[in-house]
C-alpha cells in the first residue's frame, strides 16, 4: 500500500501559523495535494488536542481517523533550549506518540514543568537526552526524529547551536534514534556524503505552518505498508516499507546559502570562506547556511550515493510553477489560484500533476508554455536563486536567471533568532563547487 506521508505540521496554535487551520481543513487540502496520511501536530496543546479528540477517531491500530476515513498519526514538535558542553544548543524534535494513552502521559509530564498553553510548539529547558528519557519512561514505542536537523538555529546539527553528530547530541540514548528530518534545505544527497549518518533513516516532512497545497506535502516521505503506526514506525526503524521521499529543490529552502537578509547579501560557500564569514555590509557574522554545514561535516565527495540508499523525487510545488509562468509576485493571487484549479479538474491530486500525468493530458487543461514549466519541475530543471538566512529560493523562469524579485507571502516556519556567533575556520571546501 503506497502511502504519501507528511509527519510534521502545525496546527492554528503554533508561532506564525494560520489561523484558518483546522482538521477540516488539513484534510482537505491534504486531499488536494495527494498526502495520504498526514501527523496530527500540536498535540501538546491544550485547545487543539480537544479539537483532536472532538474530531477524529482512534482505532487500535494506532491511527485517528476523520467522520469520512482521513488518517493522521499522533504528532508533535517540541523545542529544547539548553547548555551542553560548554555551548547553548538550541534544537527541534518532531516527536511521533503510538496512542492517545502515553499523549496523555507525555503531556501531563510536560504540563509540570513548564507551559503548554502559549504555543504550539512548546519550549523547554531540559535537554535531547532528557527528553528520551521521558519518553521511554512512559513507552518504547515513542519516535523521536531530529527536525530540519540542518538549519541554522534549530537543527541538530545546525551551525549556530547545533551539534556535530547525533551522537553527541542524544549521547547514550542516540540508539534510540532511527532517522533525520533532512529538511527544506538539503536534499538525501547532500546527506549521503556523511558516513555518520547511514544508520539513520532519511525522512522529509513539509512543518507546514499553513494548510495551502504550496506549504502541505512539498516535502514527504513514501511507505509501502499496510497503515497501522507500528507499521510505519516498523518502516523508519528498518527501512523496509520506506520507499523514499518528496522533496523540493534544497536552493529552494531558507537557510541553503549563507549571508544576511537585512543586508541583502547572499554567498556561496566559497564567497563566505573569502569573506571569512563576515558580512561586507554590516561587519557582522553571516548566518552560516545548511550547503556550508554540511560540507564542513562531510567526509565523502559530491555524488557519493551509499549502498541501499532510496531513491527520492525533486519537485516544486504546482503554484509556485504556475506563478513563475505568469510572471506575478504572489502565491496567493487570484490568478494563480484560478489556473491551479483548472489544472486540478483533470487530476485526482497535484502529486499526480507534478509526478505521473502525461504532456498529452496536461494539454487538454492549460497551456503548452505551463506544460512545459511542469515537465521542467518534474526533470529537476528549473533554476532557484538559493534562500538564505531566512528567505526562501525564488524559482526563476525568466529567460535571463536573476531577473525575478519576488517575496513571500508567509513566514516562520523554522523561526529566526537574531544572535550569530563566529564562524569556524573551515577545511576541504574546495571541491563544493
């Protein structure tokens, strides 16, 4: 059974989230986009856990169910700001729970120590291994997987609070951890090219902070099982029954390059090394980006794939396409929304647009000039100015790349906090290019 799987979102109760989420909605347009099981998030807090529960149905196996059969699993994200060896680390977790029963433990835990009600994504001062701790006090059966492990502030291996192995972060209890959110900004191949990290299974998640099909689904995982949580928490642990995942273009993510969005200055790797990672503008330390980090870490060459690895798709969403074609500035336009469903009459979903629909079929719906932008997405073609520092890639269709300005229309997804520290002298980056 094929199921496209996006495991981390937010609900209307977290930072910089719409307030138009709700479980109505999140089907939906999971519908829309193709999502076949989505997580529930938030299930900490305390208003959107009684929609949960009012709305959705848990069955034996795992899984909470709408009145028409939607599936999500129980799913949350917590974030942990701590001191450990010597630094201030601050990372996510996406935490998947097997029922409504250690939910129920877990929060009641959680609503001891600190706050649960002021977001959605709850802050607390305890650190990685703690948090295991906790877990595997109430059951095995927890999943903890490092989010956006890469990203600047909140990853765990990130390159302001982060640190430089999962081991080091989760210590002795690192065996309990079986996969990695690869996030927006990286892709599974940039994440082959370190051998740490074999052991782990490679996921991606949207942590959508709206319900739009351009945030639901642009990144996803794929499971070939039958649906029950031990099933898929089986397919993460052993890799049997995960088939691989969606991803958008790692330029396309906020933190893929480095430099400084107030300054407007955006570097490669190798301009940040000969700039010696100060911005020229401002004379501060430039936020260090996830291509930089990763290879600062890496110990294998560009294009290692190692032995097992899934194969995974590289795609951008069908709005962002269509506002490219048209040439306007913003995702939410009335004229982007009107093609999008127009398209979408043909469809039973965009991933079947984006993935499998044939040139001929795309024909009868829109324009030979749209098909052949979506046939370019489907081919890993499409040139993205690389994001930076909080701003997100622009996919750019012009005929002359770096024409198009545009800004998005939403923030926040993996929150910025202000505060850089220097960068270390780096090695072995003179192959990145």
């Amino acid at each position: 059974m094929k199921i496209i799987a996006d495991l981390h979102i937010h609900s209307r109760y977290s930072r910089a989230c719409s307030k138009a989420i709700d479980i109505e909605n999140l089907e939906k347009y999971a519908r829309l986009k193709g999502v076949g099981l989505l997580g529930c998030g938030d299930f900490t807090h305390p208003e959107w856990i009684k929609e949960i529960n009012s709305k959705l149905t848990e069955g034996d196996d795992g899984v909470l169910r709408t009145s028409s059969g939607f599936p999500f699993l129980w799913q949350t994200e917590i974030s942990l700001m701590y001191k450990q060896g010597g630094k201030g680390r601050r990372v996510h977790h996406v935490i998947l729970a097997p029922d409504g029963e250690c939910v129920a433990q877990f929060t009641d835990a959680l609503s001891k120590i600190g706050r649960l009600d002021y977001d959605g994504r709850p802050i607390f001062g305890f650190s990685s291994v703690e948090l295991m701790d906790m877990l595997l006090s109430i059951s095995s059966k927890f999943m903890v997987i490092p989010a956006h492990v890469w990203t600047p502030y909140f990853g765990a291996l990130g390159s302001k609070s982060g640190f430089d192995s999962i081991e080091e972060c989760f210590l002795d209890k690192s065996k309990h951890i079986h996969a990695i959110e690869t996030g927006i900004s990286s892709d599974p191949a940039m994440n082959w090219r370190l051998s740490c990290l074999d052991k782990y299974a490679l996921v991606s998640f949207s942590d959508m902070h709206s319900f739009w099909p351009w945030r639901m689904g642009r990144e996803a995982t794929v499971f070939d099982v039958e649906l029950s949580y031990d099933n898929i928490r089986r397919a993460i642990k052993t890799r049997e029954g995960l088939s691989g995942t969606v991803e958008v273009k790692p330029d396309y993510g906020r933190y893929h390059f480095d430099g400084h969005a107030k300054c407007g200055v955006v570097f490669s790797p190798e301009e940040t090394i000969k700039h010696h990672g100060i911005c020229p503008v401002c004379g501060k330390a430039l936020t260090v980006g996830v291509l930089y980090r990763v290879e600062e870490l890496a110990d294998r060459p560009l294009g290692f794939r190692p032995d097992g690895a899934c194969d995974f798709s590289t795609l951008l969403p069908l709005s962002e396409i269509i506002k490219g074609v048209f040439g306007v500035s913003q995702l939410a336009s009335k004229r982007v929304w009107s093609e999008y469903y127009t398209i979408m009459k043909g469809f039973s979903s965009e991933f079947e647009v984006l993935m499998d629909a044939s040139r001929e079929k795309l024909l009868e719906v829109t324009s030979p000039k749209m098909v052949d932008a979506i046939m370019r997405g489907r081919n890993n073609e499409i040139y993205v100015k690389p994001g930076y520092d909080g701003e997100y890639g622009v996919p750019v269709f012009d005929e002359e790349e770096g024409d198009v300005e545009v800004k998005d229309d939403e923030k926040g997804d993996d929150g910025v906090v202000e505060n850089s520290v220097p960068l270390k002298k780096q090695k072995g980056l003179g192959d990145f290019c």
